[in-house]
C-alpha cells in the first residue's frame, strides 16, 4: 500500500513528506504480473505473515502508450461542443439560481455560450498541434516483471510461504 492511501494520508502531517528511497529486503518471489505479485502478497497476509515487512518492486519500468483511436477536426469539435455544453449549461442553472423571474434564458443563453466557447478553445488547441498528434491514446507505467522483497528477519519464513502457494496448483502460480 502505498502512502498515498494510508489512512495517514489524510490526516494533517507532524513531518515533512519522505523522500523517494530505494527499497530494501532480500528477494522472496518474482512474478510476471503485478496480479501474481499482489496474490502473492494477499497469500502471505492470508498467512497472517508481517506483511508490513513485503515491498512489491516493479523491475525494468516502460512507459507504455496505447493509441485508442485517430483524432479528427470532427471528434475535436464535437468534443469541445460536448464539454462546452455541460460547462455552460452548469453556469446557466447557478445564474438561473440566483437571478429571481429570469426564467430559461440564463440557461440557455450559459449553454449556447459554453458550445461556443468550447468549440473555439477545442479548435484552437487542435490547430496548435498543426498535424503533429493525429490520435488519442493512454499511457501506462509498466514492468517487465515484479519481485517481492522482506526484509531478512522473516525472509526465510516469507518465501517458504510463497513456495507452498506455487506448489499449491492452478490456484497458485
């Protein structure tokens, strides 16, 4: 679990944030997947092992980037349109909130302007691309394998632990 979603993460800090460090601990298991590991790991606590001592490390990281699909002037504009909309259409309920006998025409005057506003900041991005990003994609943080590290005192005990699971069969690894 990383600090990030500790419960202490949202809780105010008496120290200053760490700094990233190297981890330590002798190597107890290496796993193709980020699932084995963490089934590995999850065995382990099943196991009632000090789990506080295991650490996953992703070895070799890559920056995957997968292309979804081509980017168009068409999907550009229509996205901008889209989200324009929304935003201006939530402009216009408040401004028809707050304004007494108004009516609609806050919100249609809030959508109308969003679709615009939209479309013109959707296009002017795309155009400043000037053809150089044709897609959309999604990138990823991935290893080529991950190891399961614990820190020596229970090391011995840890990868016995994680021997058994890999003997275990279909369920194991």
């Amino acid at each position: 679990m990383t600090t990030a979603f500790s419960p202490t993460a949202f809780t105010r800090a008496s120290q200053p944030p760490q700094l990233p460090t190297m981890p330590t601990g002798w190597p107890i298991g290496s796993y193709d997947t980020y699932e084995e590991a963490q089934r590995a790991v999850d065995h382990l606590a099943d196991s009632e092992f000090p789990v506080s001592d295991v650490t996953i490390v992703g070895v070799d990281p890559l920056v995957v980037e997968r292309v979804a699909s081509r980017l168009t002037w068409g999907k550009v504009l229509g996205s901008g349109a889209g989200s324009g909309a929304w935003f201006g259409l939530f402009v216009g309920l408040l401004l028809s909130l707050f304004t007494p006998g108004a009516g609609l025409a806050p919100i249609v005057i809030g959508l109308i302007s969003g679709v615009g506003f939209g479309v013109a900041f959707a296009a002017a991005g795309y155009a400043a691309t000037r053809g150089k990003r044709d897609f959309v994609s999604q990138s990823q943080l991935v290893a080529r394998r991950y190891d399961v590290l614990c820190q020596p005192r229970n090391a011995e005990r840890g990868r016995d632990l994680l021997g058994k699971l890999a003997m275990s069969g279909p369920n194991g690894f």
